[in-house]
C-alpha cells in the first residue's frame, strides 16, 4: 500500500494512485492529531489501496479570511 501526501485542498475526488480513474470518497480517515489527517482510498476500478495525509495547517494557511463589511 502506498502512502502519498495529499495536494488537494478537499479530503475527496483523489485520482488512483494506480490506474488514475477518481476515486470520490475515502474508505476511512483517521485524525492523528491536531494537524494530520489520514485517508484509506478503494479504487474500485482496478482494487488498488492507498492512503494520503492531509496537513489542515497548510490548509488554514491557504484559505483567507473574509473582508469585513462595514
């Protein structure tokens, strides 16, 4: 089973580590912590396994606040 960090900015619609056919949900997450979470990916096309971990810092990092309106 392979293990890659994710690029996305959403946990879901990975492409297959394998095959690349998308795969849109994870089998499981696991939080480790207060920054990482893991995601289990089925590729139901070719049965391939693989896991991706998401740094949330990084994705707070990259989302703006909104513009406060006056």
């Amino acid at each position: 089973m392979a293990t890659m960090v994710s690029k996305h900015r959403s946990s879901f619609e990975v492409k297959c580590a394998q095959c690349d056919n998308e795969v849109i949900v994870p089998e499981w997450s696991e939080y480790r912590n207060k920054r990482y979470i893991r995601h289990l990916w089925h590729c139901w096309s070719c049965d391939y396994c693989f896991e991706t971990i998401v740094n949330t810092k990084l994705m707070e990092d990259e989302i703006s606040p909104l513009p406060s309106v006056a």
